[in-house]
C-alpha cells in the first residue's frame, strides 16, 4: 500500500459541484460496475476536454428549440403583452 504524503496532495485540486442527488447516485451505480470512483471520471472527464480541445461531446439545443429561437429573432409567432396583467389574462392564470 503506498502512503499518500503532502507533496502528493500538493500536486492534486479539490473540484466542488452541485448536482441532483439521484443523477449523481445512478452515475455512481454505472461508474461502479465499471470500476471506476467519481473522482477518476471527472478526472478522465477533464483530461478528454484538453485532448478534443473542448467538450467532448455534441451540446445542442433541439430542433423545436432552435426554430422557436428563429421565429421569435424574426418577429414570428410572438406575442406581445402592456402588463403582467394582460399576460396572465392570456395564460389563463
């Protein structure tokens, strides 16, 4: 067993995260099975973003997302409301 002395944890950083507990505990169950801790992932995790120079994978929004954004940059499909008031009246609320 090797002893973890002060210059080694002099080489290592503290990472503090706010997640949702039960995305964190089923990550933790795959991670398990695949033998790894938390702490070797985010590891891997951050070493990936420095070898594809970015996140590792494809961020989008979804289609519907995207042509929602479009149509209200063009003015489509856009409601305008004077007051909260008339906006709740609108929503029903």
């Amino acid at each position: 067993m090797t002893k973890t002395t002060t210059k080694d944890r002099q080489k290592t950083a503290r990472v503090s995260a706010r997640m949702d507990h039960e995305l964190k505990n089923k990550a933790e169950i795959v991670l398990h099975k695949l033998g790894i801790s938390s702490s070797e992932a985010i590891n891997m995790f951050f070493a990936k973003i420095l070898t594809e120079g970015g996140i590792p994978f494809e961020l989008k929004l979804p289609k519907e997302t995207m042509e929602a954004i479009q149509d209200a940059k063009e003015g489509k499909n856009v409601k305008g409301f004077n007051s909260t008031k008339e906006l709740f009246k609108d929503l029903g609320i």
